[in-house]
C-alpha cells in the first residue's frame, strides 16, 4: 500500500477497491440478507425429504416401537400408560383395525415425555406407522436445520454451519431414529436444542460484559440478571432427561460449560478474580437456572400420571396411600431408613418409589440380546442394531432375483462419516488443549456428557443406536475439521483451492457412503447379493 493510502483514508479505500461493486437491490438484497436462513433452510428441506419419504413403510412394528408407540396411544386415551395383550400389534396392523388397549396399569422403563410427544402424530393421524413416526421424523428433520443455524453461531461460517447440517443429514443412524417411533431421535432434538439455548445465552452474556466493561465497570462486579436463554436450556435439557433419564450427565456437562464460560467472559471483561466471581455472581443463579427448570419440567411431564388420582392410576400410583407417610424403604438401589414424610403429597412418594423400581430395572437389565454392544464400539460402527429384516423370496414384493431378496432397516451410522468423526475428534482434543479453543472444548463436553456414562454399564443390555443423540455433536466436529482443511482467512489462493479440493472430496465420499447403504436404512427390497455387498464386516450382520 502507498504513503498516500495510508494517510489518507479516502486513498486507501480507493487503493483497496477502485471499482466497488454496487449495493446488490431487489431479490439479490433480499437473498443477502437473509443468507444465514437460506442455506440451513435448503439443507433441512432435504433432510426432510429423506425422512417422510414413504414414511408408513414397512407396515410393520420395528425394533422396539412394540412399545412406545402403543404407550403413546395410552397416555391419550388415559393419561397413563395401559397394558395390552400379547396379539395387540396384529390387531393394530389388521384391516379392520382392533385396538384391545386395557386400562390396567402398565410398569414402564422411562418416563412419558417422549411418547406424550410420540402421540402428537398419533393424535393427528391416527394408531399406524405413519402416524407414531410422524413426530420423529418432524423433529429429525428441524434438528438438521437447527444444527446448521448452532453450527453457523458457532464457528461464524454459514458455510461449516450447513456442512455440518448437511453431514447429519445423510448420517444413516440419524436418519434410521428419524424414520422409527423410538424414543431416542425425540431426545436427541431436545438435546441439541439445549446446546443451542445456551450458545445464545454465552452471546449475549458476552455482549453485556464487554458493554459494562466500555463503560468502565469492574468485571468482577458485573450482575448479567435475567437469562432467559440459559432457563430455556435448562427446560430444554429437563425434557431430554424426561424422555430417557441419560439425559441428566449432559445436564451436568452443559452446567459445567455455562459457568466455565461466565468465568471466561468475565476474565474477558477485566475481572481480576473471575473464579471468585463466578461462584458468588453466576454459580447460584445457573444452578437455579438448568437443574431447577429442569427438576420443574420433569415432575411436569409425569403430569398424566399424578392427576389420575380418582382413578385406578398409573403404575404404583397409590403406592404411598395407607403408608402413615413413610419414605421408601431404598432408592437407586441404596437402602433408606424409613423416616416420616407426611408432609410430602402422597402421590410424589409414589412417584418416588416408582423411580426406584424404574432405576433398579434399568440399570440390572442384563438379558442376552443379540443385537447388544460395547460402548468401546460405537464410534467405529462395530455392531450397528438390525430393527427389521425380512426375507423376500423371488417373484413377490418386487423381487426379480432369481436368489431371493432382503428387507432391512439397520441402524448404521454413514461409515465414512463415523470414522472421520474419530480422527475429527481428535483434532479437537488438540485445538482445545493446545490452542485453548472454546469452539472445540464446547463440542467435547456435549461428547463427553453424551458419550462416556455409558462406559459405567459394561454388564448392562444396550444397544449402539443410543449414540443417535450424538451425532450432531459428530458433525460439527467433522464441519470444524474440513473448515481447518479448507484454510483459515487470508491464506493463498492456492492453499484455499487445495483445500477446497480435499474437504469436498470427504464430503463427496460421506455423501457417496450414504448413498450406498441407502437401501438399508429404509427397508428397500434389494437383491440379496447386493445386501451381502453392504456387510463389510461379520459384525454387522
């Protein structure tokens, strides 16, 4: 640059662009804009498309929605879960339909939420597979558009937010508890909502503290008041541990993050004692804010149950009656003194004791099963779970190989997406131990929340497509990674084109991947040596 441009601002803006480009008018500006939308907007249309194609099939109950989708129904009908007779999903299925729900009370594993919000697309339309996987697929699909607006927040690219979108999109284990009325995929939007929630509240408690420490204000002594973002992460967080009770460790991850970042930031602002401030400022009122909603929401969402008083009830739902007040006599599996708790309604006493028995069941469920795996096994695909298969002999369901053809609905994470998922994962580890950055540390702890308890339960029956919940934190690692291939800002144009170059292939090669194992992720009728070519290895069979 000249003497001149830098004397002189007018110079220099010259020197920098003698020929600005015009301010872009009509539907250019408005496409401007509203770029960050558009993107994210485009990729959630695809995704959607993916999951409500031929939604209703197979006609059949897959995997485990021999129970919640028939839970759901009940929590409509009665506000509990019912019981049902061993021929209730034939009955379901026939032409005409047959639905021998009992009003006896039913033992149930996990709490309601998630099939109360099963029964939303049951409600509207009706007791089939379309509609109890209508509110899966429905929230699969906002979550790949929310991934990419968390993923644009976060890195400040549209770009690496819609390349993350756009990864879990074709994610076949995403798409398989997309297109299932299990539990998990509801967990896993309300999961991912949260670490949005609470990416909103780091920015604006951010932009308070810079804006106090502008007007000279001690960082130390800084009130950043009402959060309501961090509250709605802490209702968001509340309802995920409401579907399945993993979700209470990332409740714990996530109220670890939001401190460390109010001690960070106020660090930032000029607090020369950000620890100490932070647990007199912030520590309390988060705590209040996560688990409180949270505890709030999920007594909440046992609401059908606690107001069926007058009536035979839910499971255990009078248990506390005639007891003279006493508490349980163990929980979680620890013996209690009985101690008098009259003054605690004794329809929570029963709940109490219920999420004993609930406890007990879930952590000593060790029945040999053979889709079961070990967490060690999850990252790489070791042993993806088969939630339908059916054989097709030649000349029916439009079979025309002469030996025979398969149906199979399997939940298998998009291989190459997985294993550059591992190598991206430690990539973070060095971003965030080394260069202390936020954007990595932030990914790990919803990995470490989501991913390690269940290290714990090495006995335990259990299965690797709880890891659904995972997967957009997968993503964004994987975005974050090709965005570090691709260059930083201001590198050459030649580093910028070879980087190009080599993150588009991974994308391609994800995309191509998916593609591949398409047929198995939506109980396509393939020949059966097209479905041998797609068992890579002994353990997905």
């Amino acid at each position: 640059m000249t003497q001149a441009a830098l004397t002189h601002p007018s110079a220099a803006q010259a020197t920098a662009d003698p020929d600005p480009a015009p301010a872009p008018r009509g539907l250019l500006r408005w496409a401007a804009d509203r770029s960050g939308w558009l993107g994210p907007i485009g990729v959630a249309l695809f995704a959607g498309l993916l999951r409500f194609w031929n939604l209703g099939h197979p006609n059949a109950f897959v995997f485990d929605e021999t129970y919640y989708p028939k839970d759901a129904w009940s929590l409509l009908q009665q506000g509990y879960e019912g019981t049902w007779p061993d021929h209730a999903n034939a009955d379901i299925l026939a032409v005409p339909q047959s639905v021998p729900l009992s009003s006896a009370p039913e033992f149930i594993a996990h709490p309601p939420l998630g099939k109360w919000v099963m029964a939303v697309g049951e409600q509207l339309f009706g007791l089939h597979p379309f509609g109890w996987r209508f509110m899966t697929a429905l929230l699969g699909t906002l979550a790949v558009l929310m991934l990419a607006r968390i993923g644009r927040r976060l890195f400040g690219s549209t770009l690496v937010g819609c390349t993350a979108a756009l990864l879990m999109s074709v994610d076949g284990l995403q798409l398989v508890m997309s297109r299932v009325g299990l539990l998990d995929g509801i967990q896993m939007f309300f999961v991912l909502a949260s670490f949005g929630a609470l990416l909103i509240d780091r920015d604006h408690a951010r932009a308070r503290l810079a804006a106090a420490a502008g007007a000279g204000v001690d960082g130390d002594t800084v009130r950043l008041g009402l959060r309501p973002w961090r509250i709605a992460a802490g209702v968001l967080i509340g309802a995920a541990g409401a579907v399945k009770w993993n979700g209470a460790p990332i409740l714990a991850a996530f109220g670890i993050l939001t401190v460390l970042w109010d001690q960070s930031g106020r660090r930032g602002a000029g607090a020369r004692h950000p620890w100490r401030s932070m647990l007199r400022r912030d520590a309390v009122p988060a705590f209040l804010a996560m688990v409180g909603s949270a505890v709030v929401v999920y007594v909440g969402a046992w609401s059908g149950w606690l107001a069926n008083g007058a009536n035979s009830g839910g499971y255990d739902r009078h248990w506390a009656d005639g007891r003279a007040g006493l508490s349980p006599d163990h929980a979680f599996g620890v013996p209690l003194p009985q101690v008098s708790m009259s003054w605690v309604p004794a329809p929570l006493r029963s709940l109490w004791h219920y999420h004993s028995q609930m406890y007990d069941f879930n952590t000593g469920l060790s029945t040999p099963h053979t889709y079961q795996s070990n967490p060690y096994a999850w990252l790489v695909d070791g042993r993806p779970v088969s939630m339908y298969w059916e054989q097709v002999p030649a000349g029916t369901h439009g079979c025309t190989s002469s030996g025979g053809c398969a149906s199979q609905i399997l939940g298998l994470g998009t291989p190459f997406l997985w294993w550059a998922a591992c190598f991206a994962l430690v990539y973070l580890l060095w971003r965030w131990f080394f260069r202390r950055d936020w954007r990595s540390g932030a990914v790990l702890c919803a990995v470490a929340g989501i991913y390690l308890p269940w290290f714990q339960y090495q006995e335990r029956t259990i299965f690797s497509f709880y890891m659904v919940v995972l997967v957009p934190f997968l993503c964004l690692a994987v975005a974050q990674m090709l965005g570090a291939i691709l260059g930083p800002a201001g590198c050459s144009p030649v580093r910028r084109r070879y980087g190009a170059v080599g993150a588009g292939l991974i994308v391609l090669a994800v995309v191509g991947c998916f593609a591949f194992f398409y047929p198995l992720y939506t109980a396509e009728v393939i020949p059966m040596s097209s479905w041998q070519d797609r068992m890579w290895f002994t353990s997905w069979i």
